[in-house]
C-alpha cells in the first residue's frame, strides 16, 4: 500500500441539479460548461455555443460526427484555450457539432480523447468527478473510499474511436457495452433486446433528443438480469432505443462495433443512472473499472421533463470521425 500513489491531478464540483456529469469551465477564459462524457470519442463544442460566442468554425470536409438521432456535418477552428479546473489546454484544435440552434446551456463535450490519460473517478452522490495519475497501484488500490467493490476488466479499445468498453451480461449473454457518462440513462439497441429475448413494455413510449437531427422514441425492456464484473442484479428495467444504425458509418462499421464483433447483441450505452447509483474509478491504465454501489435504483427511465432538458440535447455525443 505504501508503494501506491494515486496522484489526484483535478477536481471538479458538478452541478447538483442535474443527472450528467456537468462542470463549470472556460472558453478563451469566457465561463462555459462542460459535459463530462465517457460516450464521446471526442471532445467537442456545441456548435449553436459556438456561433453564440463568435468562434470561427469552418465546414470539415469528410468528417461525419455520428451520434443517437444520426449523423451531423462537422464543424472546425482553432481555440484559443480550454480550460476546466487544473486541466487547460492552449491553440486547440476542436469540432463544433450539433444544432445551430438550442437550448443546452453546456458548450463543451469533454470526451474521451482527453480523459483517456487518466484514471476517472465518479463520486456523483459527492458532486464530484476527480483525474488522477496512479503509480504502483493495483486494481483494489484504487478503491480509495475503503468500502466493498466490484471489478471489471476494461474491453480493448480503437485508438481512431475511443471509448471506454465494459463487459456486459443480459439475461445471461455476453454483451459489450460503453460506458457513457453523458447520456442520462442507460440504453440497449431495439434489436438487441429482441435478439436478448428481452420484453418490450407497452406503451409510455418518450421521445428522445440525442446528437444527431433526429428525434428517437425511448421504450423500456424487461431484462431477468444484468450484471458487470461480480455485481449481479435480477429483473431489471432499461431503456430501448433503435440506435445502432443511427450511429453507422458509411463503410458498414459504428462506434458500437469498433474493435469488437458485430453481432447485433453488442449495442448498449452504460449512462449516468448506473453511475449515480455507484462510486466509480475508470482506471483507463490499470485497464479495470472498479465501483462500490451507493444506494438507489441502477437504471431510470426519464421523464418527458427530463428528456427535454437542456443536458438530454447533448448528452449523447457518441461522435465516430472517419
């Protein structure tokens, strides 16, 4: 234990009125908020935020950034500087995506590309999400708060496409899922569940605004179980949403199916209502996710209220750049 050394590099205090991750930044030393999200292979700009604070953002020609509700044209420029607690960067190159036009008060997706140097640790009962820079731990080093855990081994990642991978059980068949901390509930493809053997509900059917131009509708499936790493967990409800192939390349690949089969049955996005119900450390070095659970229900199914917020709009910049 002596030999461990965590390294906290930032911490960020969330904002406690919402259930992503979103904390208080700056834009060219302009206050701005950003979008924690594991989801995103990259970090990006709101492109209506962008138009609103006069960045100069041209039309990238042949990237695509891809998302639930389809694809969207990319957008580029050079920032000035980006900047959220300890961790700044300065002549950035970014991508502006999404509507010209909004409501999300967030101007900033924070995505994997940058966080995938750290070790990530969300303490969402806490408002808290912390990066650290371990040396000499192992996996159960990391659990910190010195309370029981669970461990999973991160799935092989694409370095064109990064995302945080975890290896996941449906009524007993193996399915790889991303971790998505933006995306305010948990979803799996329609036609996975059908493939899972899962029980659509009916009815209470809601409509979804994710990255892309088109608005999804949000079902739920009855699944008999679900577990990751050693955490186990019997009859639960999550959500369904046909997003797979919104989320296609043209050359037949996705974000989904990066560095993994493509059987159907590997389409889910883990989202913040998993990790509002643990405390988490991404341990992207370690190659492990280690969680203790911390009380509530794992997964939700929002309101109509809740999807329409102004963090439902930008929570899923799930972005795949070809």
């Amino acid at each position: 234990m002596a030999d461990c050394k965590l390294g906290l590099v930032a911490e960020l205090p969330l904002d406690p009125n919402r259930n992503v991750p979103v904390a208080e930044g700056e834009i060219n030393g302009q206050p701005a908020r950003f979008l924690i999200d594991t989801g995103s292979s990259w970090t990006m700009i709101v492109r209506s935020e962008a138009l609103k604070r006069h960045l100069a953002m041209g039309r990238i020609t042949g990237v695509t950034v891809y998302g639930v509700g389809g694809p969207r044209e990319a957008f580029g420029g050079t920032v000035r500087s980006l900047k959220i607690g300890a961790l700044e960067t300065t002549n950035v190159q970014v991508i502006a995506a999404g509507p010209s036009k909004g409501d999300s008060d967030v101007a900033v997706i924070l995505g994997e590309d940058a966080m995938s140097e750290f070790d990530v640790e969300f303490d969402m009962a806490g408002h808290m999400v912390r990066f650290f820079k371990p040396q000499g731990c192992a996996a159960d080093q990391l659990v910190y708060w010195n309370k029981p855990y669970s461990q999973a081994t991160l799935l092989e990642t694409d370095r064109d496409s990064p995302s945080v991978r975890i290896p996941v059980m449906l009524n007993g068949k193996p399915v790889s899922a991303v971790l998505s901390s933006g995306s305010s509930v948990t979803f799996v493809d329609k036609m996975a569940a059908e493939a899972l053997g899962a029980k659509i509900d009916a009815g209470g059917a809601e409509v979804l605004h994710g990255q892309g131009p088109q608005p999804d509708v949000l079902t739920t499936s009855r699944f008999s179980s679900f577990a990751l790493g050693d955490e186990a967990i019997g009859h639960v409800r999550i959500g369904v949403i046909s997003f797979a192939a919104q989320i296609q390349q043209s050359d037949g690949s996705s974000f989904m199916d990066h560095s993994v089969s493509k059987d159907v049955t590997r389409s889910m996005l883990v989202g913040s209502d998993f990790l509002r119900a643990h405390r988490v450390m991404v341990a992207m070095r370690e190659h492990v996710m280690v969680f203790s659970y911390t009380g509530g229900p794992v997964f939700a199914v929002p309101t109509s209220a809740d999807l329409s917020s102004g963090a439902a709009q930008v929570t899923n910049m799930t972005g795949s750049l070809r």
